[in-house]
C-alpha cells in the first residue's frame, strides 16, 4: 500500500470472472487525496478521467493480443 502526508485514504482491488466472450475485470479504487474540500470534486472528476482513459488503452491492448 503507498502512503504518504497527501493522502487520506487509498485502498483498491481487482476482480476476475469468466465471461461468454473472454473474461472481465473489474477494477475499484478508492482514493481520498489530502486537500481542502472545495478541491476535492476537480480531484474526483480528474481521477475518473485518468482511470478511464487508462482502462481504456489496456482494453485495446488486450483485443489486439487476442486476435
């Protein structure tokens, strides 16, 4: 687990289950960074941006492996 003075509260998991075309992953994360409230909501939006962006790519990068 990463710590450090700027973060509230991390923690996260992966979840495997078998699917009718391959298999799906899940992927939960919990990040509450060290920052005065009003800040918090451009945090969350630009995590989630992040992460998607990044789910995104390495689902791309699994298909093409699959073919």
């Amino acid at each position: 687990m990463l710590e450090d003075d700027r973060i509230r509260k991390l923690n996260g998991s992966w979840t495997f289950a078998s699917a009718s075309d391959g298999t799906c992953i899940t992927h939960t994360l919990t990040l509450v960074p060290e920052l005065p409230d009003m800040q918090q909501p451009v945090f969350a939006e630009l995590s989630r941006n992040s992460m998607r962006e990044t789910m995104q790519h390495l689902s791309g990068l699994m298909r093409r492996r699959r073919r």
